[in-house]
C-alpha cells in the first residue's frame, strides 16, 4: 500500500480499511520498509499489562532506512541543511552519503569507547549536525540513546542519567541559542558529580568556551574520530535490531512524581514516523522540509531525525531561534534555502506575530507550500495570521497532534487533503481509532460532543513501556479507563466529526509547547529553604499559551520580597531549569485546603487565571477565608 493518501475519498477508503483489518493495514504500510527479516506476527497486544508487540520476529536497523537504502538512488542529494545560529556563520549540508559515512565513523567511536547493543546513552548537545549524527549512530550499533534538552538543569540531567544509569554521555563543549553562550559541558559535569554509572564523556568542539576534560573520561568527538581515521574508517555494519529492542528513552513529564522515561522500539517506531511524515505532509521528492523543534523534544526525534531520513527527505536543521539576531529569522531560512514545509509552533508564530508585519517586508516566502503546527493548541487567530501571511492563503496548516508516548502524529489534517478548520486537528490518521469517554470511562458517541481523549486500539508507535517501571507505564495511561489508552487531554469531536483539542486535563501545564508538570515544579519551589509550601497552576499566556503561576508560602519573605522572588526562580532553574520558571510569583499565608487536606486546585486555577466571580463552592474548605485573601492578593499584582 502507498503511504500516501491521494485523496480525501482515498483518505474515508484507507481510514475504514484500517480500522476494520488493521493488521493488514499495517503490514501493507511495512512492506514500504527495508527488513533483514520479515515479521512472524504483525501485532500482539492487551491493554491491561500493558504489553504490545508490533512485527514481532522481523529484524532490522532503523538506520538502514535512514541511510544505506538511499545512497544508490539519492546519496549526492542533501539529507541535512544545517543553519547555524548565527547568520553570518556559514551554513552546512551534508549528504546522505556523507552523512551515511559520519554516522559510521562515530558509531566506530562508540564502538571503541566500550559501547554495546543496549547500552544507554545520554545526549546533552546543541542543534548541530552531531546531534543528529550521534542520535544515529547509536541507533546504528543498538545502543539506546536518551535526549536530554539543552534547557534542563544539570539535575534534571543527573535524574536521568541515574534513571536510565547511562553509561557514556555525548555533549559539546558549549552551544549557542540567540545571544546565548550555553556552557554545555559545565553543566554535565556538574551533573555527572552524582552519576557513578557514566565512564565517558564525549566532547564535540561548538563554542570554543574553556571546558575542564578529566583524564581517563572526558574524550574530544574530534580526536575520537582521527583514530577512526588511522584505523582506515573501518566499515561499521549495522547490528541487527529485534523489531520490539529499544530504540530510545524520551523523558517527559506527567502529573505526578519525577519525569519518566518513555521507551520507544526499533519497527514500530520506524514504521509509524515514516508513515506519518509521508503521508501528513505530503512529502514530494526534492522538496525542503524545515521542522523548526529541538531534537531534544519529541517532535525533533520524530520529524526532524527519523522521519523526515527514513523517506529520504531534506531536512533543515536550526540552531538557533526565531527572534535573534531579530524576527526575521525564521523568513530568511526559508528565502535562503527554498524551504516547500514549514512545521513550526503556535508559541513561535504568536511570539512573532508580535513583532507585526515588517520583519516580513521583501521576504521571498513564494517556496512554501504546506504549514505545519504541533505542541500545543493553536488559537484561530495564529492560525490565521500563519495562514495569511505566511502561507498567503494557499498553503494548507496541517495542526498536528500527538504526544511523547504516541510517538508519532495522531489526529492531523492530510495536507492538500483533509479540509481544514481553524483551532482543529481534525482528523484522525489511517489506524488511529480515538475515543471520547467520559469521567466514568463511559463512552460518549456520535457528534457534538467533548470529553476526554482515548485511543481504543494499537498502533506501531505507541510507547511500550516507562523505562525501568512498566507499573508506572500501566498506572498513567492504561488504569485510568479500562482497555484504553488515555491521552490526558481534553476534546471536543464537534458536529462534523471534526477533533479539537481542549489542552490537558490533568497537571500537566504546557509552556510554550513544552510539558511541566505541577507537581515537579512546587517540588523544586519547595526546596528552597524558606517556603513551607506551593501550588503550581496555568495561567492563559498570550505567547507562551501557558505561563506558571505559583502560589507560595513563604512566611519570611517580609524582609525583601522582591529578592526572595527571584531566589525561588533561581531554584527552580537549578532544579528543573528555565524553562520551568514561575512567571508569576504569589506569597499566601496559607493554601485552600479540604478538611482532608486536598489542596482545591480549581480555585488557584480560576484566581490564576483572573475569573473571580464564580469560585463555586467553597464551603468544604479548611478555612473559607484563605480565598479572599488569595484573590485579594492576585488582583495587586496585575
Ligand atoms: C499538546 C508534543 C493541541 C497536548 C508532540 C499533548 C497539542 C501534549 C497539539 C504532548 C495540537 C500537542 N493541538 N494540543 N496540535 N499537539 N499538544 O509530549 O496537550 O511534548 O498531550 O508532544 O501537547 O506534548 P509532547
């Protein structure tokens, strides 16, 4: 069967074909794939485990079809186009065999680093080639990499190291992001103080900022690949993967407890980013694809690394971000490089919209395409704005959603397919059967209705286990209805069938695209060691979509409250890191509690959000007269 769909008939065909044979559905979509060996089963499953196995018996290297499988047809033609921070830096383009041969070369260095097939790997590095090269090269000896995003704190970084207990981790000496100067390789040292299982560090040059090397670990990428050379770049095989092996971990965080690591596997997570890229996007040979994420989220995992490589894409990949040196950013990569699909997020074109017009002036955008939009909802005037002035109307906005765990998109328009609706992900993909049930698990059927997000049956790239702690993986997503996996998000199917996604509902804020959980934060604001206690709740944001608002307890902040404020952001950056910070900051004498001593959140949201009217019932609280208090105090600070 072809990946893609050609029509929105084909689309009603391929989506009622799917549902009723999906494992016909799926294999037909495999054979698009190169196998060293063929499945026995297509598809083993329950939910309540869970335990889910997709073309078990098939052997494979997911890099073969990233790499080995183009190089005859299109080995000369770009895979990456890497565009550096700065402009006046050159920018980069490495073919795919070029590429092929890079990722060889440093898989050897892995190699004879001491690294085997399952092996864990943290990744600590800037939006640079290597990136992607050493996520690749792991992939091609079977190691397991684990990502962590250049934003997170160096315990944030030794969590997951111990969590996954990592044994060598690859970072640069430092990175570039706008005007700043990340120390990349400082940070990881000062991660690595509580983490006994990492024997080796491997170093990329970037910055050139000073960096400590300890003897006996730290390793320079550069030298490592000099002693490849000598040894006459010995050709590096790829290991033969068990469709169901682990390809990576991915932490993200949930509604409770520390992030967790979701484990990916090698088929079916192939399999299911391939499908979606081709068949989403509409993906035409030669044509340049800009997905403007960070490898060190999911959607850079997906969309910019094993996707867009697996179709034998044009792959942009940017170092730096929208606004720097100013906020014509974005339009001059596009004019430079001819980009045809552009695949951004709400919280970038909000942040630029506010810049208006003029960064726009003389740009040549006449080589896009199809739009693309992921992370979080798009409210309709980005939309439009997106739509207007970026796609001048004759581009269609794919608005995808999916999450870490679903490991690919989910409910997406077709682009030039699916007719699109502003604020809608509309359409669930062929294979992709959601539901929406109720708070009681019950399911609310036909149109017009909203609930919460479940998906009632497999498909290849869901998560298959927490890493370490398969109870943790049942207990999130699959205890909470039975035999369904729950997104955690709110959604409204409205009369047309259409999908609109609400935004979670569970503790999970989502900021500027990125998951935080509540509960992570309050801890981090916990520790500092005047607060007694907090309560982290969202707030509507006009760029980010979320902002944090925190409410605190402090009872010796009186001596100088605007410092004290700024010492429990900086906790929160050293625990979790910036992207974490409390934009919004209020001391309380005391949170509203149930007599049971349930923190009554609702209330804290509506204060947050400045909807004081109609706070609902009080009358079970603990103290009644917190409340006034709190609103009180939330209206000063507007
Ligand atoms: C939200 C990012 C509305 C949603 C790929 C989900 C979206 C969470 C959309 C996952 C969208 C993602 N419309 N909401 N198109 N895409 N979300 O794991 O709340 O970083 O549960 O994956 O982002 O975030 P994650």
């Amino acid at each position: 069967m072809n990946l893609q769909v050609s029509s929105f008939e084909d689309y009603k065909k391929t989506y009622d074909y799917s549902v009723k044979e999906p494992e016909k559905f799926w294999a037909e979509i495999a054979e698009n794939f190169q196998w060293k060996k063929k499945w026995d089963t297509v598809l083993n499953w329950n939910f309540k485990e869970p335990a889910i196995k997709w073309f078990e018996g098939a052997k494979l290297n997911i890099t073969e079809n990233c790499l080995d499988r183009h190089l005859d047809t299109i080995g000369d033609k770009p895979a990456i186009i890497w565009e550096p921070n700065d402009p006046e830096e050159s920018h980069r383009v490495l073919t795919y065999k070029q590429l092929h041969d890079k990722v060889c070369q440093f898989a050897v260095v892995l190699k004879n680093n001491g690294i085997q097939k399952g092996d864990r790997i943290c990744i600590y590095m800037p939006m640079i080639p290597e990136l992607a090269i050493a996520v690749l090269a792991c992939a091609r000896i079977g190691a397991i990499h684990s990502v962590v995003f250049g934003g997170f704190s160096a315990q944030s970084i030794a969590d997951r190291i111990q969590d996954a207990s990592c044994n060598l981790v690859i970072t640069a000496d430092g990175g570039f992001r706008g005007g700043k100067d990340i120390p990349l390789k400082s940070v990881i040292d000062d991660a690595l103080v509580q983490c006994p299982s990492v024997k080796k560090v491997i170093v990329v040059t970037r910055s050139r900022t000073p960096v400590s090397m300890i003897k006996g670990r730290d390793v320079w990428w550069e030298d490592e690949i000099k002693k490849v050379e000598t040894m006459g770049n010995p050709e590096c095989p790829a290991e033969e993967m068990d469709a169901e092996d682990m390809l990576f971990i991915l932490y993200t965080s949930g509604s409770t407890g520390k992030p967790k690591g979701v484990v990916h596997t090698c088929g079916g997570y192939m399999v299911y980013t391939g499908y979606t890229f081709s068949n989403v996007f509409q993906y035409q040979p030669g044509e340049i694809y800009f997905c403007t994420a960070d490898i060190g989220w999911i959607t850079g995992h997906s969309y910019i690394v094993y996707g867009p490589l697996s179709q034998g894409a044009t792959t942009v990949l940017f170092e730096g971000v929208p606004t720097w040196p100013n906020a014509s950013r974005f339009w001059d990569i596009v004019e430079k490089h001819k980009v045809n699909i552009l695949y951004t997020a709400p919280t970038a074109i909000r942040s630029l919209m506010g810049f208006g017009l003029d960064p726009l002036k003389g740009k040549d955008l006449s080589s896009l395409k199809k739009l693309g939009s992921v992370g979080e909802p798009i409210n309709e005037e980005a939309w439009h704005w997106f739509d207007e002035h970026i796609g001048n109307k004759e581009c269609p906005i794919v608005d995808t959603w999916w999450q870490t765990e679903t490991g690919g998109i989910m409910i997406s328009p077709i682009a030039d397919v699916t007719p699109t609706k502003p604020g809608y992900a509309t359409l669930p993909l062929p294979g992709i059967q959601p539901i929406l049930v109720d708070e009681n698990g019950k399911e609310l059927e036909g149109n017009d209705v909203s609930g919460n997000l479940c998906i009632k049956f497999p498909w290849p790239g869901m998560l298959r286990t927490t890493y370490g702690d398969h109870e943790r993986c049942r207990t999130t997503y699959f205890a909470t209805y039975e035999n369904l996996y729950f997104t955690g998000d709110g959604c409204l199917r409205d009369a047309d069938g259409y999908y609109r996604i609400t935004g979670r509902v569970d503790d999970v804020l989502n900021v500027s695209g990125h998951r935080i959980g509540t509960a992570e934060v309050e801890n981090a604001i916990n520790m500092h060691s005047s607060v007694v206690e907090s309560a982290v709740v969202g707030f509507p944001h006009d760029i980010k979509g979320q902002g944090v608002y925190a409410y605190v307890v402090c009872p010796e902040h009186h001596s100088d409250e605007e410092l004290t404020r700024k010492d429990i952001i900086m906790t929160v950056s050293r625990i979790i890191g910036p992207i974490a910070k409390p934009d919004k900051i209020q001391f309380v004498s005391g949170l509203p509690k149930t007599r049971s001593g349930k923190i009554m959140r609702r209330i804290l949201r509506k204060i947050a959000e400045g909807d004081t009217s109609n706070l609902g019932d009080t009358s079970t609280l603990l103290d009644p007269g917190v409340v006034d208090e709190i609103k009180i105090g939330s209206e000063k600070m507007k």
